[in-house]
C-alpha cells in the first residue's frame, strides 16, 4: 500500500534524526556558491531551521523531502501529463546509457552538492568528475525536435507539474510544523556544541597567536 504523504515525511524527519548525532563540521574550505535547494527554503523555515545552521545540516532534511516532493510529482505526471511523461523517459533512457553517472545513488546529505571542491587559483584539476560527466553527455544524440504546437503543449504540461509541486510542498510544510520542537532540540543537542567549541578553538589561537609549548 502506498503510503501517506504524512507517514512519508514522518519518515524523513525520523531518518533526519537518526543522521544528525554523526554529523560533524566539515574541515575543508567552503564553497562561494549558495546552495539553491535550501537558501530560503520554506521546508527548513517550517521546522524552525535559520540560516545559521550549518549547510551540511539543512541540506540532508530538505533533500529527504525533496525527494517526497519529486514522488509525487512523478506520479501525477505518469497519470496526467502524457508529453511531460514522454520527454522524461526519453531523458531517463539517454541517462542510462551513459556508463559514468557520479550524481546517481547518492546519500541524502550528498545528493545535489557540486561533485567538485572549489578550484585553487594557479592549482588546476588534471580533471573533474562534473567534467568526465558532461564529456559523456556530449557523445549521446540529441533528443527530436519538438514542432511549436509540441513546445506549447510541453510548457502547459511543465506548468501544470509546478502547480502540483507547490501545492505538494505547502501541504509537507503544514506536516512539518509538528515536527519543529524535535527538530530544534537536535540541533541544540547535537549541532550546536560543537560550532561553540570551534569557536572557542578559533578565539583562543586569535588571543595569543604566538604563544607556544613551553619545555
């Protein structure tokens, strides 16, 4: 039987939780680009997650939901919107020939981050896994061309898909508002210690810089 969409946020928030206790700050340097999938988004706002909360942290909830949201969109399209439908196997079928296809299969909390770090001026890659990727993209046939009555019907199908979409995301967004206390709690439980102790790490090597082990 399939299931609600209120059990399958349930779910999602459970998974998020079990998660959280392993998460530790990343080490490496930031990225400059903002991640689009969680700035401003209003699932992190209805379970009271602020902008301060690491990325690393938003990014493995609102990605659980993400992929609620993209099932059931999937499905009303499979039903409803016969042309959507037949661009997106075609699609599916081009993605599948590729033999290299490093965004598939990924955890939550990694699934739509850049699959490379930020390049080091004066140090280029010998290669990046985003450019093996768009090499094999570049080999696959092009898809047929669509006449204008195609395209206009494409984009009402495209249209009617993001109307679903939100009306999908408003309704996760009432469901998750329950879920705000539990949410908050594990941050302040599990987050939020240690972004304290890096920056009292960080405030002690800035009050005396030189200071050092004495024999």
């Amino acid at each position: 039987m399939e299931r609600s969409l209120e059990t399958q946020v349930d779910l999602a928030v459970e998974a998020w939780l079990r998660w959280v206790p392993r998460w530790q700050p990343a080490t490496h340097r930031g990225r400059v680009a903002v991640c689009r999938r969680c700035l401003g988004s209003p699932v992190l706002s209805a379970v009271g997650i602020s902008g301060n909360v690491p990325h690393g942290v938003q990014h493995g909830l609102s990605t659980r939901i993400k992929t609620i949201v993209d099932h059931a969109v999937a499905e009303y399209t499979a039903r409803n919107l016969p042309m959507l439908q037949g661009e997106l196997d075609q699609q599916a079928a081009r993605n599948r020939s590729r033999s290299y296809r490093p965004t598939e299969d990924l955890a939550p909390e990694f699934e739509g981050m850049p699959l490379d770090p930020e390049p080091v001026p004066g140090a280029p890659f010998l290669f990046t896994l985003a450019g093996l990727a768009d090499a094999e993209s570049v080999e696959l046939p092009p898809l047929p061309p669509l006449s204008d009555e195609a395209k206009a019907a494409l984009r009402q199908e495209v249209g009617l898909a993001d109307e679903y979409a939100n009306m999908v995301g408003r309704e996760i967004c009432s469901i998750l508002l329950r879920h705000r206390l539990r949410v908050q709690a594990a941050i302040s439980e599990h987050v939020e210690p240690q972004i304290e102790a890096m920056l009292a790490e960080l405030t002690d090597s800035l009050d005396s810089p030189f200071d050092s082990e004495t024999p």
